[in-house]
C-alpha cells in the first residue's frame, strides 16, 4: 500500500519507464492533448475571447488559451460595449 507522495512516485516508476513518463508529460504540457479542445472556429474563440475580457474572467480566457486561441490576435471589440463597461 501506498504511504505518501514518496511511495506514489515510486509505485508510478515501476509500472511506467522514463520514456513512457516522458511521453505522457510531453503530450499533456506540450501538445496539451488532455485540454478538453472543442475545435470551434476562430470567430466563436474570438467571441469568447471579448466575452472574458468583457467580464473580466480569467478562468475563460485561460480556457480559450488552452484550447488554442491565440492571445496576441487583434479583436474586434464592440466599442459600445466597451464603453458601457467604463
């Protein structure tokens, strides 16, 4: 039986070689493969994008992030909205 983080990692390295952890840590942190990408076009990620700006919802905006949105990207704000805000 596993007591403590210690003996979990030991236990993780006799069921899985450094390759394989290697592998696992790559595809999660590197090619992000478990984010839960829904494919959305970039116009619906845009949307969502001003929404959390809008809102002020960084937990969306690091959700559209991880499902690929490309933060640097010119929007297109709707100014009314933006100065309703103000």
């Amino acid at each position: 039986m596993c007591n403590g983080f210690g003996s979990i990692l030991t236990f993780l390295n006799m069921i899985f070689n450094r390759e394989e952890r290697a592998d696992f840590i790559r595809a999660k942190y590197v090619d992000k493969e478990f984010s839960g990408s829904t494919h959305e076009d970039e116009e619906k990620i845009s949307k969502k994008i001003e929404s959390a700006i809008y809102s002020n919802d960084l937990q969306l905006l690091v959700r559209c992030w991880a499902q690929g949105a490309k933060l640097g990207q010119t929007l297109q704000f709707n100014v009314i909205l933006l100065f309703k805000k103000i």
